[in-house]
C-alpha cells in the first residue's frame, strides 16, 4: 500500500460561476477547469476568436492600480484576479485552466469565499507528481515611502500584514499567521474588498467600480460601515489586504515556502516584492516534495531541490 504525499492536485471536475465585474458592472463568466501536473494556474479568453493563454505569473502582471491585471489590457487581459488566486493557493489548487468569457473576473461578494466554497464541493484531485515549491533562501525588501514590504526565509509560509489608515474606523490593524487550508478558509476568505464612499464616487465618475455595492464591498462613510451587517471580523480590512497578499504572492508560479511582511501594502508593493526576489537567482530556488512514499519509510529528505522544474524567470 502506498501513501501519498504532498503531492501536486487539481480539481476533481469542472465547474462554472457567473456575477459581475466589479469595475465594469456586467455579467461575467468564469469556468475552472483541471488542469494536468505542472500546468500551474491559466487564465484563458473565451470571448475573442484567437485563444490566448496567460499564465498567472509575476511576469504577466500588467497593472496593480485598482486590482491586478494579467495580460494586455487591449487584448487578453483578465482583472480582479487576486481574490481566485488567493483561494487557490490558500486551499492547495497546483493546477488549473481558468476560461474567462471577458476582461473581469466576477467580484462575487467582495472576497474569496465562493470560491473555496465551490473548491470545497467539487473536492481536489491528487496528481502524479510532487508538489513544487519557490523556497526564499535570503531576505528581500522594497521600500516606498512610509510603505514597504519584505520575503523572508521560513520553515513553512507565513503571513504577517499591517495597515494603517487615517480614519479612525480602521487605523492600525495587523493580520499574522501561518497559512495553511484550514486557516484561509476560516480566517480569511470571508474578508470582504472596502473602500470610502466619497473615494467610490470618484472612481464612477472615471468610469471604474461601476459594479461596486453593498454586496460586495464594505463601504466606509464618515467613519461608519454603511454595510447594514457590519464588517464579518472588527479587523476584516487587514484580512482583507492579506488575502490580496495570498493572491498577489500566489503569482510567483509557485507556493512560498518564506514569510511575507508588509506595511501599507497593496497590489504594487505584492508585485514589487516578486519582482525584487526574481531579480536575485540566489534569493530563491525551487524544491518538489517526493511524489509518493511506502507507509512507514521515513522521509529524511524532505524537500529534494529540483530547479529544472522551476518558473521562467528570465
């Protein structure tokens, strides 16, 4: 009899969910597709007549202002794509093609939860293939202004988010913990995207968050939550930025084995800090856990380097 171990997974079958774009305010599509070992996570178009695939890596990451973008905006650019990521990676999804019927992902209600919840029916596959992972071997850091973020050697992946925000509804507020399946689920994948009213009305007026309402937002108005249910956790903005963390991060191709820090982070600082480790091939290396062992036989190695497997990061 055989036990396997860590091993690279999928879903068990596909599956479709629709809503809107929280930018666009219409209809969006999105079908999650298994995927074979070592495909990793694809974004793929299915409204234009020549199919592209994007991969979901740092590299493809073409805008961070309001929420990530991958691919070209002009052509097969997907958006909103941090909080599928995030509830991928936080529940152990390796590979997978994401078949998108337009520009934006559906918002669903602001977080990551109809995701795990659909990862959570349909269950996970397990493939014939050791999981990879990007192990942070030296420390790095990006500073802007006041805000900075930093990659740092861990046995295992750790979050640690603080924000800082001048209305006193949310001020200083700090997310830390080991992130396993269990823990993105229950502590993390309800935190909801916020944002100020009068800063809302401003992005209309610009033509952005036409799809943004009270039902997949938590709406910040002179220091009250306009929400009639509260927030979900009374530090559900800092969860909140330290899912976009797990999505963000999630585009390194690969799971972390490193601890994540930031402060006043965002989209840009998630991409800068992936950006700052690919720029050092000895920041990092790439190890695959065994496919498979007999009961019983202790694994002494743990982690076999294997970087021929590792992302493209030329």
């Amino acid at each position: 009899m055989t036990n396997y171990v860590d091993r690279q997974t999928t879903l068990a079958d596909q599956v479709t969910l629709t809503g809107i774009g929280v930018h666009s305010g219409k209809p969006a599509s999105i079908t999650l597709v298994p995927a074979e070992a070592s495909v990793g996570i694809v974004f793929t178009r299915t409204d234009q007549d020549d199919i592209v695939e994007v991969p979901a890596l740092w590299d493809k990451v073409s805008a961070t202002a309001l929420c990530t973008v991958l691919g070209d905006p002009s052509k097969e650019g997907i958006s909103t794509v941090e909080h599928l990521m995030a509830a991928l990676f936080g529940m152990g999804v390796d590979n997978l093609i994401v078949e998108i019927d337009g520009p934006e992902m559906p918002v669903m209600d602001g977080s990551s939860a109809a995701f795990v919840d659909v990862i959570e029916q349909i269950g996970l596959k397990k493939l014939d293939r050791g999981r990879r992972y990007l192990k942070v071997n030296k420390s790095v850091r990006v500073d802007n202004g006041g805000a900075w973020c930093e990659l740092h050697p861990y046995e295992g992946t750790k979050f640690d988010i603080t924000i800082d925000f001048e209305t006193p509804l949310i001020g200083r507020q700090q997310f830390v913990s080991d992130m396993s399946p269990d823990v993105f689920r229950d502590d993390l994948s309800r935190a909801r995207t916020f944002g100020n009213v009068k800063d809302v009305e401003q992005l209309w007026k610009m033509g952005f968050a036409l799809g943004s309402s009270l039902e997949n937002s938590v709406a910040i108005s002179e220091d009250k939550v306009l929400n009639p249910e509260g927030t979900r956790w009374p530090d559900e903005f800092a969860r909140h930025k330290a899912l976009d963390a797990v999505g963000d991060l999630a585009l390194a191709g690969l799971p972390i084995l490193g601890l994540y820090r930031s402060f006043k982070g965002g989209h840009k600082m998630n991409h800068s800090i992936l950006v700052k480790l690919f720029e050092d091939p000895s920041a990092f290396e790439v190890v695959e856990a065994p496919a498979f062992r007999q009961v019983g036989q202790v694994d002494k190695g743990g982690l076999a380097a294997a970087a021929a497997f590792g992302p493209d990061v030329s």
